[in-house]
C-alpha cells in the first residue's frame, strides 16, 4: 500500500511465536546491522551472483550482438507492458544464451535504453544457473541470489529476512515457500520501482524446485495481468533455456533464437571479427592470415557459437600464427562439437591421460568450481601421511600442468577451474556408458565413481598427521609457559599474583576475552582454510560425495571413513568442527557426534548398517537415539527405516529439543513423517501421541508445517487418528493462524475441511484469523474467510480492533474493499479507545486508504477518541502532508478542535517542525493561530520552544507580526 515518506521512527514488534523484539527502522537512511541481519545476510551471500565467474570467460560482450533480440516488437512489447510480464528467450546450447544473458544485463542496466527501468531502480537481479555448481542448480538457489541482491541494494527490506529468521530459524533459507514469500515482500515494497529479473539456463535447475520457481512466476505474471491488481509487484522476467521448456510452461512471451535465420548467423559474425581483432593485435600476423581466418571461420561455425569459440581459444593460446599455422588448427578440427570432443580427447598423449581422466572426474565431481591449489593437491595426494610429503610432490605450477593436459577441455577463471561448456560434461557422461567406444575406457567418466573418488581423496587428506591436533587452538607465542601446563620448577603453592589473577589474564586483558566466540570461530576457521588449501572443501563436502559413493568403497576407505566420522576426537573432530560453523547452523555445536550419529546426520546408509551390525561400534546407548534424530531432520528415508527397526526411540529430545517427528515436519520430509506415523505413537507417562507433542513455544507439527505451507505433511497429519489439529501453542496461535501468517491458503482450507478446526478460535491478544489475514494484506485468504457464513468476521480483539481497523492501520486498501463490499463491517466502528478505521489509517499515514474510507464515513473524518484525538491528530505522528491534505480536503474536519489539554492541530505540527503541513493548515480558512492551550502554549511558542525557527517565522507571517 503507498504511504508517504516517513522520518526516523523506529517500530517494535514482537510476532507470536518469538521471543525476539524486532526492530524496524522505517528511515529511508541506511541502518547499522544487528547480529541477526549479519546472520541473514552472510547465509544469502553464499548465493550471491557473480556473472563474470559464472559465465567465466567464454561470455564476452561483443558490441552490436543480439541487437535483433533487443528492437524485436516481442521484446518491445514486453518491455512497455505496465503489468508483471514474462519473456522466454529459448535456443539450443550452441548458440550461446550466456552471451546473450549479459547482453540483456547490460541493456537493461541502462535505464535510458529500456522505459520500464527509469527512474531509480536501473540494474535488474540476475541469476545464471549451473548444473555443475551445487548453489547454482536449484530454484531456491536462484532466489536466494535475487534476495541478496535486492538487500543490498535496499538495507531496509532486511527486515523480511530477519522475521523469517525470528520465527524459523536460520535454516529458512532453504524452505522454498518462504524465499518466494520473502522475494514478493520485498519486491512489493513501493519504494523498490519495478524490477527487471534475469535468469539464464533455467533448464539446468533441478527439475522439482524449477517447476515451482516457474509456476510461481507465471502465477504472478497471470494474476497480474488478468487482474490489473496494485498490490501485486511489478516484475519483468527474461528467462532462457532450451527450447524443451517452452513447451511444457507456455510463456506469454516467446522469442526463439533460431539459427536458421541469418540474423544469428550475422551475430556469429561480429563474435569472430572482434576475437580475430584480439588475435591480430596479440600476433601481428599478415593482412591476409587474418582474411583467411575470417573465411575459414564464417564458413566452418555453421551458425555454432560454441565451435568458433572452441576454435578462437586454440588460435588465441597458439604460439605459432602464420597463415599455415592457423590453417592446421582449423583445417584439423571436426564441425560438430561430439567430434571435437574427441579430438581433443585423442590429441592428449598417452603418458598424460591417467593424469587427464582423474583430472575430469574431480572437475566433473565436485560439488563446486575447484581452486587450482585445491586441484593441486588432490593430484599429489597418493598416499602420505603428512602435508610436507604431499607438497613434496605437488606440481610447481598447476594451471600450466592442467592447460598443457586438458588444453581446450576447460576454462581457469579467477584462479578457479571450469569444464568449457556443460556439453562436455554430456559427452563424458554418455561415452561412459557405451563401453565399445573408444574412449569409453579412458575418458568415459562415471557419477558414483567420481564421488568415490573425491571422497577418498579428502578422507585421506582429513586423516593426515597434520590434523591430529587441535587446529582450532591458537597459541600465544608470547608465553613462555602455558597457562595450562605448569613448569618443571613450580610448586603446588599459587603465588600472590595467582590469587588475583587465577585466568592468568594479565595486566593489559587478553585480547579475545571480550569478542563473541561466534567471531572467534569464523575467524579461525578462514585461518585453517588460509593455511590448508584443500580443507575448506574436503571438510565441507567430503562426506557428501562419500554418500553417493559409498556403495563400491572398499573395506579399507570404510574403515577409515569410520574413524573420520568420530567427530568427538581429533581427527574428526578438527573438520566437524569447521563444518559446522561454515554451515550457518544457528544450533549450538554438537559434541556428541559418534560414528554412527555422523552417518545417520549424512545419509551414510551403508555405515548405518555396519555400524548397527556389530555392536562393538555403538559408542554410546544413546547414539541410535540420537543417530534416528537427525536423519529425520535430513530426510534420509532408509536410515531412520533401520534404526526404528533396531529400537530406536523417536520421541527422545535431540539437538535443539525437537523430536523426529518435529524435525521431519519442519524440513518437509514427508516420507519420514508417513514412518513415524505409520506407528501408534504414543508417548510415555501417559503425555498424548506423538503427533501432538508440543515443542518449542507449543508448537505441534502440524502448526510447524502449516506455517511452511508443506500441504503434504498437513494433509499426512490431518489424517492421523490421534491428530488434535486445533491445538494452540502458548500465544494460543493454532496450526490455522500460523497458515495465514504464512499466506497459505491451500493449507488454510486444507485444515478448515477438518470439523474439529475452528476458523474464529481467539489468540492471546483476542484476534482471530481473519484479523491476522485483513492486518497482512492476504486478500486470497481474506476472501475465503469472508465466504464462511460461520466465521465472526468482525470480532473485536481485547482492545476493541477487528479486521477493517487492522488492515486500515496497515494500508492495505485491497482488503479494506473487500471488507466493505462484504457488507458484514461497520466502517465507523471504534475500538476500546474510541478510535476508528480512519483515525488508525491517518495514524500509519496511508493517505490512499483515508481517501477511500472519507469517502465511505465522511462523519469519521473528524470523530475525536478517547482522549479527544481526530484522525487529523494522529496524522501528525510523521511529517505527512498527503495524509492531512486529503483530509483538509474533505472539509468535515474541524482544524481548530482542541484535545483533552486544550490543544490544536496547528500546535502539534509547529511543535514538530512540520512545515509543509504548518502551511497546509494555515491555508484553511478560519484556522486559529493564536490558540491557547490548557498550559498557555500557542503554535507560535510551541515551536520556538522547540527550535523550529522556520516554521516560527512563518507562524509570525501568518500573525502579521
């Protein structure tokens, strides 16, 4: 809802649920963070779009490409449409959509050549996704990489994060439901303009989150359209993919680059002129090899982009550049990409290709982008026990080592290693699997073969001596003797100092006494990871890659595996503990992952199952226990299957003091959640059923995934026997208001199909759901509740609000219509206080919503409260000029109307420094400038009371003085 420009006020709230204060800072100036913002911010920042290392260097913008795309009509039409719109520009991969992509970025960054970007909003947020990068590959991913960006372009709107973050937790990020929640929020913030979004390779996202990024898109295209509603925000998507996809998501918009058409054929073109041009100012080679070049090119690329660019890198890396030298590298060279793939394969020598394929498959099986010194390592690593014996045999210089081996096979940018192009990876792959193929056997890369690879690597480099320590300690070299550790010469009798100074912290303090451990810990952690090259990944992501390997390990890297999963004791204990502070887990850090708890927590299910066979493995009694717990949380299916059939116990309290069942629920893990539930559940000493243990705050699992949206586990739980579905936690929110909060209305109807689910149940404060709906602006689900005959739609909360006087101190204008039409409202009602619809939409400063309600209730435009406050009073809680002029303008408020202590309108706005509205009123005729209050103030001395000397001098105007 539009408001005005407010000044520095800060709003404090609390919602139910968190124990949190939040702070909102409604400043247009750019607040200090809080320990929470740092939080939200850094998680999104591991998402963050960098389009030059993402692209890496094969995008290279090429001035006059794609010009046909940008005056296209489509394109125009798209770009004036005033609604939300969507254009899909499809292609196959050799035409290069990347380049295309940071053409568009480029264009629409420059807000005089696109009209729907003038104004303050001129760089659109962008996302490039990647198949072969773990946080590029998924539609939560890829609105997490637009939230960033949208946050630090506008620090305020951190606040939707940090409400996110109270009620969740710092895993929200990863609930789908509630990134695309968080996007809209901050998109339909009136402050942010229209947004351009870019999303190249949408294709290469999983399939599962990339149909609901795209519905949800197309969604709000349609709703936007078809509706013309201002509360939606204004988006204009440009996606591109393969052309696949725009037949299963019909867009609005479509523009296909067809390679048929000479217009990407001239394109081509100017792509080879301008890498030509760089060749020949790098070369000096002769007029007439740059002609040929040309020639050669324009008639071989057959409109293929990633040919020519292919050829253009072997010409740029070549040391020999006469005409015949050029003429041997492209004369030499297939024209489709399979068979050059091949050749390039086969022109590896034969003493290179075991370093070659092992090469591949960590480039092909990481989880992200290597490091050459990451890449160093692991192609030393072969069995030492030590860093310096791997050191000893590491490559002085790896990226010459990899270019020379792989050549034109990858791409090194900011010192990180990439495949050339993602059908690279498509032919290994397929090779793989064609065991009559010539090199199948040498180059054909296989999936679970990679990862075990990877594995073992970084479980043999986790397990050298090097780490047998505590990396963690830091030790003062200015001590000569440990505070820990006494000399050879002390006794057992402290001295004088000692008993003043037991922590031995000294005159001057130690310096990291008074610093949060959080900061100390991170600060160590980039330590290690400065000091160990190949840590940071082997830690993070070693036992990811063994889970997906595990199946053709042999006994010995199970073995060692095993004691690496021993996290309460060095080794393991060194990267468990990195792991977990570089994970963003606001949980505390565990100390009892054994063995076992470690493969259950990441999803080792062939070391559950060993571990379970011999007993002599179980460190603890409660290692199951806590082992179930956590594959629960993870969604490891199969894991908890075999510990509940081993005994375990799901209703013991682990970690932050969920169950199973809670932790299943609240990370959507339907399958688990049907385990659990397939049993009767009932908890000891007599406390209910597990279905509906109460948690943190009283929170049931089916109140944790209503607020998630997770409709399949609602409908799971619903239909459990036992289930009470209208159990409310401890601010008496039940599981239907948490679904409103989070503007579920499937879940909403879901749980009011349920006879046992009650829509006019009352919180603590005395509100119901529709309150909560018309107060956040849900108008889907305010329409619903509308429709219920036996919903109390204008029951008054314990301090005299209902629905229309929440959603009119919101703004929310869509509803306050909706709430009118119903026919079920009094629009002049007035809470305990005697304030009115009105009086709490001047209040917030919502001058559109004034203007509709002045219009339907023009008495209460001037209707006093309590304490004798008009709704022209309360609109001088902020400087706003649109708010008092609309009602100046109805001409049903009285300007002279004094309150309890005598005082008028002109007096408060005098007293504040409102200029604009001082002036304002004195435009009003028979406006009292010389009132007196009870205390003997007048306008005049209430502001120079109060040092408003342009406003006094204009008091003083007004007097004639």
């Amino acid at each position: 809802m539009e408001e005005e420009q407010l000044p520095p006020y800060i709003e404090k709230f609390r919602w139910p649920g968190s124990e949190t204060v939040i702070q909102v800072t409604t400043s247009s100036h750019a607040p200090s963070l809080n320990d929470v913002d740092r939080q939200c911010t850094a998680i999104l920042a591991q998402h963050k779009s960098d389009a030059p290392e993402q692209n890496s260097a094969l995008e290279t913008r090429v001035e006059g490409i794609y010009q046909w795309i940008l005056s296209n009509q489509l394109s125009s039409d798209w770009d004036v449409q005033q609604n939300s719109s969507l254009l899909l520009i499809s292609g196959d991969s050799s035409n290069s959509k990347p380049i295309l992509s940071a053409c568009l970025l480029e264009y629409l960054s420059d807000g005089e050549s696109s009209p729907s970007l003038r104004g303050d909003n001129t760089s659109p947020c962008h996302s490039f996704s990647d198949e072969m990068i773990e946080t590029r590959r998924d539609g939560t991913a890829v609105l997490q990489s637009l939230i960033h960006q949208l946050v630090c372009r506008r620090q305020q709107v951190i606040k939707y994060l940090e409400a996110a973050y109270d009620l969740q937790g710092p895993n929200f990020y990863q609930n789908f439901n509630e990134m695309w929640k968080i996007f809209i929020a901050i998109a339909s913030n009136k402050r942010n303009g229209p947004i351009n979004v870019i999303i190249d390779a949408i294709d290469e996202c999983e399939k599962d989150t990339r149909d609901r990024l795209l519905h949800s898109m197309l969604k709000l295209v349609n709703e936007s359209q078809s509706t013309g509603v201002t509360r939606l925000p204004r988006m204009k998507f440009v996606i591109t993919s393969h052309p696949q996809l725009s037949r299963l998501y019909p867009p609005h918009i479509e523009l296909m680059i067809d390679p048929s058409q000479g217009r990407v054929e001239d394109d081509l073109k100017l792509v080879i002129q301008a890498r030509i041009a760089r060749i020949v100012s790098r070369t000096h080679c002769k007029p007439e090899a740059r002609v040929y070049l040309e020639k050669a090119l324009y008639s071989k690329a057959d409109r293929t982009f990633l040919w020519a660019t292919l050829v253009l890198h072997l010409l740029e890396k070549s040391y020999f550049t006469s005409q015949k030298d050029f003429e041997c590298i492209v004369d030499e060279l297939p024209q489709d990409l399979p068979a050059t793939y091949e050749r390039f394969l086969q022109r590896i020598p034969s003493e290179n290709q075991r370093h070659a394929s092992k090469m591949l498959y960590f480039i092909m099986g990481s989880s992200r982008p290597m490091t050459l010194d990451e890449m160093g390592v692991l192609i030393a690593l072969s069995g030492q026990s030590s860093l310096q014996a791997v050191k000893t045999d590491m490559q002085p210089n790896i990226q010459e080592t990899i270019e020379e081996i792989l050549g034109p096979l990858v791409r090194i940018w900011k010192s990180r290693i990439y495949l050339v192009h993602l059908s690279l990876k498509e032919f290994l792959l397929g090779i793989a699997e064609e065991p009559a193929y010539p090199l199948s056997s040498s180059f054909g890369i296989d999936s679970a073969k990679s990862n075990l690879l990877i594995a073992e690597s970084c479980i043999r480099y986790l397990l050298l001596d090097d780490f047998s320590y505590d990396l963690f300690l830091v030790e003062d070299a200015s001590s000569e003797i440990s505070p820990t550790t006494p000399s050879d010469d002390s006794d057992d009798t402290l001295g004088l100092e000692d008993l003043w100074d037991p922590f031995h912290i000294g005159e001057n303090g130690r310096e990291d006494m008074f610093i949060d451990p959080v900061i100390l810990e991170a600060e160590a952690c980039t330590r290690i990871e400065k000091r160990y090259p190949l840590f940071d990944y082997a830690a993070t992501h070693w036992a990811e890659h063994f889970a997906l390997g595990c199946k053709s390990a042999s006994p010995e890297l199970k073995a060692a595996a095993r004691r690496l999963s021993d996290a309460r004791d060095f080794p393991g204990l060194n990267w468990f503990r990195y792991f977990w502070s570089r994970s963003n887990n606001n949980m505390s850090y565990p100390m009892d992952f054994g063995p076992i708890v470690t493969a259950s927590f990441f999803g080792h299910h062939d070391t559950v199952g060993s571990l379970l066979e011999n007993s002599a493995f179980l460190d603890t009694y409660m290692s199951q226990d806590r082992g179930l717990s956590w594959a629960a949380r993870k969604g490891h299916t199969t894991i908890v299957q075999k510990l509940l059939d081993k005994g375990a116990n799901p209703d013991v309290k682990v970690a932050d003091g969920s169950t199973c069942l809670i932790a299943a629920s609240q990370y959507d893990r339907g399958e688990v959640v049907c385990l659990l539930l397939d049993r009767e559940g009932r908890l000891p000493n007599g406390a209910g059923f597990r279905v509906n243990f109460t948690w943190n705050r009283g929170r049931t699992p089916l109140s944790i995934a209503s607020e998630n949206g997770f409709l399949g586990i609602v409908r799971q739980l619903l239909d459990h026997e036992h289930v009470l579905p209208d159990i409310p936690d401890l601010d008496q929110w039940t599981p239907l208001f948490y679904s409103v909060f989070g503007k579920h209305l499937d879940v909403l109807q879901t749980l009011l199909s349920d006879r046992d689910v009650s829509p006019n149940h009352l919180d603590r404060t005395g509100r119901n759901a529709i309150s909560w709906a018309a107060s956040e602006g849900h108008i889907d689900i305010v329409k619903y509740l509308l429709s219920l005959s036996h919903m109390r739609v204008e029951e008054r909360d314990l301090v005299g609000r209902n629905a229309l006087s929440w959603a009119a101190g919101n703004g929310q204008l869509e509803v306050i219509i909706e709430l009118r039409r119903s026919r079920r409202f009094d629009i002049s009602s007035r809470d305990n206080d005697g304030r009115n619809a009105l009086s709490w939409a001047s209040h917030g400063r919502h001058y559109k919503v004034v203007e509709y309600l002045i219009k339907c209730d023009r008495l209460g435009a001037d209707a006093a409260d309590a304490d004798g406050w008009t709704p022209l009073a309360w609109a001088l809680f902020g400087n706003a000029p649109k708010t008092v002029q609309v009602l100046l303008s109805s001409g049903a408020v009285d300007v002279n109307k004094r309150d309890r202590n005598g005082r008028t309108a002109l007096s408060f706005a005098a007293g504040y420094g409102y200029l604009e509205v001082v002036k304002l009123l004195l435009g009003v005729a028979g406006i009292d400038v010389r009132n007196t209050s009870d205390t003997g103030q007048t306008p005049l001395s209430a502001a120079q009371a109060n040092g408003q000397f342009e406003v006094a001098n204009t008091l003083l105007k007004a007097l004639g003085e």
